[in-house]
C-alpha cells in the first residue's frame, strides 16, 4: 500500500511504499524554522509523481543536501542528498496521510553539527 504526500498546493506529490516506525525532530536551523519531522528513507523507495519543474531547491552551509520546495505554495515536502554514500530521501513527514502519532519521534541534534 503506497503512502502518499504533497505540497500545500499539490504541485508536488510523491509516494512511498514502507510506513516508516521512527521519525526524527531536528534542531538545524532549517528543520527547527519549518517544524520538520523526517523520515529517511533510500531514494529508490521515494517515487515523485509530478514533474520536477514543480520544484525549487535550497542548499546551504556545505550544499549536500537539496532542501525541496514547491515553487507555488512554498511548502517544503522533502530533500534529497547521500548518506553513507547511498542516495536517500527526507521526507516531511508532515506532508503526508500519516498519522503522526503512530510514529516514534526522536530528537536529532543537528544544531552541534
């Protein structure tokens, strides 16, 4: 069963198979100044519905991770970058038909790094 996500909008919709068990909170200046709660997931399990010339992207600091947003809505749904030198996915888990409250969160602090 797909689990689907968007923009505010809907200019940007996506999918995903695995309902992910844990989430996390970030405090980075980015993560803490959108409210993100975020998924990582391999990028092969993410699949985008709509057209790439949907999105923006914001990079900052050492640019290794495209923050994507909807050029329309500006919503924030999710970025992309590598991690142990695999592609992967962040999602926002606020961005989708999950119920939050059946996903442990933990707290990340990414502010340190």
């Amino acid at each position: 069963m797909s689990i689907h996500g968007s923009c505010h909008c809907g200019a940007i919709a996506f999918a995903f198979n695995q309902k992910p068990a844990t989430a996390i909170t970030c405090n980075c200046s980015i993560c803490r100044k959108r409210g993100a709660l975020l998924a990582a997931m391999p990028a092969d399990e993410f699949t985008l519905e709509t057209d790439r010339a949907a999105l923006s992207t914001y990079t900052f600091n050492s640019h290794a991770i495209r923050h994507r947003f909807c050029a329309t809505c500006g919503c924030a749904p999710f970025s992309e970058g590598e991690f142990q030198g695999a592609a992967t996915v962040m999602v926002n888990l606020r961005c989708t038909e999950i119920d939050l409250d059946s996903v442990e969160v933990m707290n990340f602090d990414g502010a340190a790094l």
